[in-house]
C-alpha cells in the first residue's frame, strides 16, 4: 500500500504544482487576463477574473518542470512511479498533468458561476477534487493509469489540499481559508 501512495503522491506531484501556481505567481502582471475577457454569460461571469492567462502559463511550465526533475531522479523513483519519468515526454506528461488540473478548475469554475457560487468561496467537495479529475483525464490520453492511483489520489489529495489552501491563507498567500 505505501508504494501506491508514493507512486500516486509523485503522479499527482506536478498537477498538484500546476495548481498552486497560479496564486504563488499572481505578483507576476505577465498574462494577467481572465481567459474569459470578463466576458458574461446569463448575467454572470464566464469563468471569473481570477482565471487568467498567466495562471494557465505559469501553472503548465511549473508541471512541466516538476516533471523534468522527477526524470532526473527516474532511477531512483522507478520501483515506486507508476511512470517511467525517464521514458516519457515530459512535455506531453507535464503539458498534460497541468493542463489538465487548470481546464478541471476552469470548468468547476463555470459551474460555480452558473449557480452563483462567488469566486473565492468554497464548493465542497469539488474545490478540493476538481483538479484532481482533470489532471488524470488529461494524463489518461498519454499514459495508463489504474484505478488503484485514482481512487488514492482522490483520498489522498481531496483530504490534503483544504489543509494547503489554509497554509497558504495564514502565509497570507491566499485570501480565502478554503
């Protein structure tokens, strides 16, 4: 069981990366435009100005690079990595992982929008699983991926990232404790 849980912790490792990057780089004014133009749909944001193109680029780069470095130590990591790091494309897997955790909290985004849900505030369970799916989805179309690391990194991450978000609150890095 542990090798699932540190196989699955270094799968979720760049998604996870690609997540936080957005709020640890919102210094940056580089892309600062909301992927929806601030555009409206039914009287109420698309998407929301949070949601910008500097998160989208600077969240991919970080999967990106977190992906390089774990191909770095892919000897070391094999006997427990679902993924052989140091056979994949880390550009696809990386691309992919991050892509794939923001286009899961872009959509969880819109939804939140459409039930007037205000940016900010919390959506449980889908804040904290939201890009969890997407990143598996969008990694599922380059690697295999079995049930035993999804249902893990559900566990593992839905319970993890609400005592991130709160890190990430006192450091005064975020505004909202959840």
């Amino acid at each position: 069981m542990w090798l699932v849980i540190g196989g699955t912790i270094l799968l979720m490792l760049p998604a996870g990366m690609a997540n936080m990057a957005p709020v640890l780089f919102q210094w940056l004014p580089f892309l600062n435009t909301p992927v929806d133009f601030n555009k409206q749909w039914g009287g109420r944001p698309i998407f929301g100005a949070n949601k910008t193109y500097r998160g989208f680029f600077v969240g991919i780069i970080c999967s990106i690079f977190t992906v390089w470095v774990l191909s770095l130590f892919s000897d070391r990591l094999a006997q427990i990595s679902p993924v052989d790091f140091g056979a994949i494309n880390i550009f696809y897997l990386g691309a992919l992982l991050g892509g794939g955790a923001l286009a899961g909290d872009l959509l969880k985004s819109f939804f939140k929008r459409r039930l007037g849900i205000a940016s900010g505030k919390s959506w449980v369970p889908l804040d904290q699983l939201d890009w969890i799916f997407g990143a598996l989805i969008f990694a599922g179309f380059y690697i295999n991926i079995g049930w035993i690391y999804w249902l893990t990194a559900l566990v593992i991450f839905g319970l993890i990232h609400p005592l991130v978000n709160l890190i990430g609150y006192w450091l005064k890095i975020k505004p909202n404790r959840f």
